[in-house]
C-alpha cells in the first residue's frame, strides 16, 4: 500500500476571510474541503494509507474525514500540541511512516499524475525527489537549480538574489526515503522543508532529484489565488494541463520573435526582451496552452558560447517574463552547426543532426514529452527557416515582422498568417482556435 503524508495543520490566517476560523485544508473549493481534493488525488493514483498531520483545529478534520473509509482510504491523524514547521512535523512523525512515502502541503491544489512521479522517483533511486514547474510568480517562489540529469544542484529559498534564474520552482510536493530523514539535525525550532531540510540533505550529499511538470499546481495560501484556482477549474485549464490530455502548444522562436535579434547572440548583455512579449506569452499560459520555445543556437558548434553561459541567457529570459507573471513550459535547443572554419569550433558538435529548424526532431520531442498534437499546434518565428519547419511537422505558422521578418530568404515557403509581432501573432491563434 502506497504512503501520503499531507501537512494539515495551517491556521490559514491570510485566508480567514473566505474560511472564516476553519483550518487552511478546509477551505472550500467547488463546494468541498481542499483537503478532499487532495485525498481523492492521492486515492485516484492508488495512494490509500494516508496520514494527516493536524494541529489548528484538528477536531474539524477528524470529524469530517473520519477514518477515511467512505473515500478509498485508511487515514490515520498525527496530531502535534505545539506547532513544529513542516520539516519538524515531518521528522516528528517518522515512526508512523513507511521506507517510501509521498509529501504534500494542504494548502496546494493540484490535478497531477502522483502515479508517474512515484515511479520517477523510484526509478532516479536517489533520497528525495521534488516536483518542479514553471509558474507566474517565480520572483516571490522558491526556486530549484537542477544539471542535465535532473538533480538538484542548489535550492533558492525566496527572497532571491539578483541573480538571473530559471523558472523551476519547488511545487510542495515531494517524495522521501525515511532513512536519508534519520538523524537530521536543525538549527531553528520551526524548520521548512524547502528552506532548511533540503539545503542540510545537500550539505551531506544527500541525492535530490527534480521532476519537471506542466501539470496543474498552485499554491492557495491567499483569496487572490484561491479564486484564481476556481477560475482555472471553471474554465477547464486545470483539466487541460493534465498529463494524459493531449495539448495544444504554440512553439516559439527565440531571437528574434521573443528578443532581439542581435546575430549570432553570445553573452547574456546582448539579451533584450521585444516589446509586448511578456504580455502575449501571459495570454498563452492564461488560456491552457503551452508556451514552447524551439530556438537553433549555433553558436554553441561554433565555439562562441559554452553551453553553461547558454544556459545563463535563457535563465534571464526567464527571469524577465517571470517579473510580468509570464513562463515558457519548455524549452529546447539545437548546438549544432554543419559549417566549419570557426575559431574555436566545437567539432563534436558538427554533423548534420535532425533537430536543427527546418528539422521537425526538436518537435517531435516535445511532443513526446508532453503530449501535444502537433495538427492542432502553432509556430510563430520571424524567419522563413521557422515556417519551413512548421509545414514540415504538419502545423500552422505565423511570420512576424520583428528579427529577420521573413527576408533571411532561406527557403521558399508561405506562411499561414503574417503579423506585426508576437502579440498579435497570439492574438490571432487565440481568435481562430476559439
């Protein structure tokens, strides 16, 4: 029987003017506890021995849920007199819980695919896993920096430094190994997961791992976002983010389309954001539809950029559209170059590759990875090498007039529609789709 422990012992002060006195996990939303939500959740992926950790109030939870029989479950309640923060309730609770359990805060809602991040973590092997996503408010979220095989190489805790970072933010919720718990010692009475028990399992080379999602998660801990989430359900982008969804995406071009276009950008000065960008990709995320950038970056082959100083621009991209509420998916890249006789060229990387724009294979990996009919999918680029690609992989296309605006004259190709700038581009994609 697979393990959930579910952190049910907030105040939700911030929110007591929706919830009046009840405790954050039962404030209503759709008309039940959210804390029903989560534990229906958890049920749906075969989770069933749940343990919820109360304090505020905890009587109104045990009298509501019982022990958990008319909901799948068995749920047993671990009360604690005086409030320890989520990392000591945790740790607290140990000689309740099994070697592998599942984390989640309750005052979160998701609709995600726990199944998938159960096995990710169990077939990563390491301590601990964390489910990361983009979301609209990174600058106030705590960020997770992970390396080419998804594990975690720093944590972020808000409040950030000035540095550029990308938009991977811890979701609260987790997977644990108990024994890599076994033995922790904190400094603070009230230690946070995130701020203080990741950092000191890193600090004693502890292995976390991050699993990355587009699926539906957002932190309700104000009415603000309590009413966003209920306009999200209504509106179907909760079930339209879902992993077994087919979805829909508007794949962007990077330079040009998104920044200016400077030729052959090579270090993070040279990166400026068009006008209106933000905007136009806050209208995509608002309606349920993936933000994907597809970009060729040559430079890489050419030996004008290390990949880590890549990595660096697209953190500030990032960082830029997450101080307006915008955020790309995902995003992917091709290093490769055919062409020689560049100082420094990276000959490794210089062979005729199938993911280099007109090449449709960036494509067909994003829709591997997240589910996306490419039929009912969108390009937008300013070149004609981004329309040529988009009829290659059966999709709709847009010329904008910013970058190169279609006069690199590469290849012989007609667009769909023609449009100013990507805000416009948008806007049309959104008027024709309905």
């Amino acid at each position: 029987m697979k393990q959930a422990v579910i952190l049910a012992g907030g105040k939700g002060t911030r929110l007591k003017e929706v919830s009046g006195n009840l405790p954050k996990s039962m404030v209503p939303v759709q008309g039940k506890p959210l804390l029903q939500h989560l534990i229906e959740q958890c049920v749906e992926y075969g989770i069933t021995d749940i343990k919820l950790l109360i304090s505020y109030k905890k009587e109104v939870i045990e009298d509501y849920f019982g022990d958990g029989d008319q909901y799948g479950a068995t749920i047993q309640y671990i009360a604690e007199d005086i409030p320890r923060g989520t990392a000591g309730a945790l740790i607290d609770a140990l000689p309740e819980l099994d070697e592998q359990f599942l984390v989640v805060y309750g005052d979160t809602f998701f609709d995600i695919d726990l199944g998938s991040f159960w096995v990710f973590h169990q077939n990563q092997a390491g301590d601990a896993s964390i489910f990361l996503h983009p979301n609209d408010h990174p600058y106030d979220s705590d960020l997770v920096e992970v390396n080419s095989d998804f594990q975690v190489q720093k944590i972020h805790p808000y409040p950030h430094d000035s540095q550029w970072r990308q938009n991977l933010v811890n979701a609260a919720v987790y997977m644990f190994n108990k024994n890599a718990l076994q033995g922790i010692d904190f400094v603070s009475d009230r230690p946070d997961i995130a701020k203080e028990l990741f950092p000191l399992m890193l600090e004693s080379e502890k292995k976390l791992y991050g699993y990355i999602s587009t699926e539906y998660i957002k932190d309700m801990g104000t009415p603000e976002r309590l009413s966003k989430v209920e306009r999200d359900i209504n509106s179907g982008k909760v079930k339209s983010l879902k992993k077994q969804t087919s979805k829909i995406a508007i794949f962007l071009d990077r330079d040009g389309t998104i920044n200016q276009e400077v030729n052959h950008l090579s270090n993070q000065e040279q990166f400026e954001l068009i006008d209106g960008v933000d905007k136009a990709i806050c209208q995509i995320n608002a309606a349920g539809i993936l933000a994907v950038v597809v970009t060729n970056q040559p430079v890489i082959a050419r030996g004008e950029l290390k990949e880590s100083e890549l990595k660096v621009i697209h953190n500030k991209m990032d960082t830029l559209l997450g101080r307006q509420g915008a955020y790309l998916d995902r995003l992917y890249y091709c290093p490769h170059h055919t062409d020689s006789g560049f100082e420094g060229e990276i000959e490794a990387l210089k062979f005729d590759c199938d993911c280099r724009k007109p090449k449709i294979g960036l494509f067909i990996q994003a829709k591997k990875d997240l589910n996306i009919v490419l039929e009912k999918s969108w390009v937008i680029g300013d070149s004609t090498r981004d329309i040529f690609a988009a009829q290659n992989a059966g999709m709709k296309s847009i010329l904008v007039r910013t970058g190169h605006a279609g006069k690199d004259s590469s290849y012989e190709v007609t667009p769909d529609f023609v449009a100013k700038d990507l805000s416009e581009a948008v806007k049309l994609i959104l008027k024709e789709i309905g």
